[in-house]
C-alpha cells in the first residue's frame, strides 16, 4: 500500500473551559489547622490500616486501666479507696506513654520525609514553623488521651462515689487545676522531645529506639546513678533527665514532696533526697522543652526539599 494514501492521526485541541480559581481562599490558618487535623487523626491510626489502630487505642487503654481499676474498686470498698494517687499517676504509666511518642513521633515526622511530602506541604500557604508546630500540638493532644483523661475519671469516679459529694468537691476542688497543669505540662514537653529526636532519622526502628533511650532508658540510668551519687550530683542528673523533670514537676504541683528523705527510694524521696527548690523541677521541665523546640525548629528550617 501507498504510504502517502494512508489516512495520518492528527492532534486534536479540545476547550474544556479551564479558568482561574475564583473561589474563596482559606488561607493559611485553615491549612494548619487541616494539618494539625490529618496528624491528629494519624496519630490513632484512623484513615490507616488496621495496625496502628490496635496499637495507638491499645496503648491509650492500658494507660486507662489504672483510674479504672481506681474507680471500680472504689465503689467497691467505699471512700477513701485509692488504688494510684494523682501525683503518682505518670509514674505508674510511664513507659506507656514512652511507648506512645515514640510510636507516633516516629510516624508523624518520618513519613512526611521519607515519603518525600514536604514540598507538597510547603506549597500550601504553611511555614515550615507552622508544619512542625501542628504536628506538636497533634502529638500532644493524643498525649492528653493518656495523661489528662484517666486522672479526670479518677477525680470524677471518687466524687460520684463520695458519700458527701458536695463537702468532697469543695476540698478536692483544687485537684482540677492540678490535674490539667501537670497534664498539660507533661503532654507538651514529651511530644516536642520526641519529635525533635524523631525528625532526625527517616527509618522507623531508629526513631523509635532514639526516642526510647532519650525518655525511658535515661530514667534507668539515672536512677542508678542517683543511688551512688551525693545530693548535689544526684540533683544535676535528675534535672537533666526528661522522666525525672516530669515526675518531680508533678510531684512539686501536687505539693507531695516528702519534706525530707534519708535514703533513695521511691521517686517522691529522691526528689526530696535532691534537697532543691519546687519551682526548679518545673523550671528544668520548661527549659528541656523549649531547647528541644528550638533545635526542632532549627533543623526544619534547614531542612533540603
């Protein structure tokens, strides 16, 4: 057959009316906010697989199950029954809430970069400040699920099983403000430690085994320390350790520091044995959070698309 006979395909343009996007623009609060939606809804697994469902609502149950069993056997045994108190709450359930920042900090940061997503993040009207920030107030708002709810339902479930009700809320009242600042305190400075450490690295194994030895396996080791170390010492280690600040705070806002202590047992007699002022541990807790944010924030602006 003849070449030249044979019929050629030819382009064809077709108008499908594109225009420009007149719509309303919701800016940049709206975009973080949407971020710090999507991180909070990753954190406990939802829109993901199967896995990190079991693993985020596994982990905040058994941080639940003390201020249940608080409750239950509560009513049980009448007033006056507490299985764990307030201030000891954190350190009964600490390696729980080790387990959960590393699990999520390691998630939250290291998928985006190993995924390769931050450009698309930044191409939104976000700042690479922004990014970061959402992500820390999604951790941390998990972390509350851990923290703040099982200490609400122990004050709520000794109130409703009070015999005088109204006589019991007008002296533990002032637990409220407790409960919420040590919380508040405790969530915040765990979810930016963990993600400072966990931004640094795109593999998940070591992330979480960075995150695990910065926050548990440093309270181990202090602990040790502190048993063969004078007050002085024992008091440097112990305010340089992210389990150790955030015990002793909680300790310091419950006003249950022993007034003294001779010997290095549980937690409330090693932060008496440091023999320091309460507002330091608080202090320390604040200053280890606002050096870790500061180095986070440092490298994501330094950080290469």
């Amino acid at each position: 057959a003849n070449l030249d006979q044979v019929p050629q395909p030819r382009g064809v343009v077709y108008d499908l009316g594109y225009r420009n996007y007149d719509g309303p623009r919701l800016g940049r609060r709206y975009a973080i906010r949407s971020l710090y939606v999507l991180s909070l809804r990753n954190t406990f697994g939802l829109g993901r697989g199967t896995l990190p469902k079991v693993l985020a609502f596994g982990l905040a149950l058994v941080a639940l199950l003390p201020a249940i069993f608080t409750v239950a056997f509560g009513a049980v045994a009448g007033e006056g029954f507490e299985f764990v108190e307030h201030h000891e709450y954190f350190g009964l359930i600490q390696i729980v809430i080790v387990l959960f920042v590393a699990a999520m900090a390691s998630d939250l940061v290291g998928n985006d970069r190993k995924n390769n997503t931050l450009p698309l993040y930044f191409s939104r009207p976000i700042e690479r400040d922004d990014y970061l920030l959402a992500k820390i107030a999604a951790l941390a708002t998990a972390l509350m699920s851990l923290t703040l709810l099982p200490q609400l339902l122990v004050f709520i479930g000794n109130w409703l099983g009070a015999t005088d009700g109204t006589g019991w809320l007008g002296d533990n009242i002032s637990d409220v403000w407790r409960i919420g600042a040590s919380s508040t305190l405790a969530s915040v400075q765990l979810a930016v430690i963990g993600l400072a450490i966990a931004m640094f690295t795109t593999r998940r194994a070591f992330a979480l085994t960075s995150v695990l030895a910065a926050l548990w396996f440093s309270v181990v080791f202090t602990g040790g320390l502190v048993t063969v170390l004078g007050p002085g010492w024992a008091a440097v280690a112990m305010l340089a350790t992210p389990g150790y600040a955030m015990n002793a705070a909680t300790y310091v806002i419950f006003d249950a520091v022993p007034a003294r202590a001779d010997r290095m047992g549980e937690m409330a007699d090693q932060v008496a044995y440091a023999d320091l002022p309460g507002w330091t541990w608080i202090v320390a807790l604040v200053a280890q959070t606002a050096v870790a944010l500061f180095f986070a924030i440092r490298r994501y602006r330094k950080v290469t698309l």
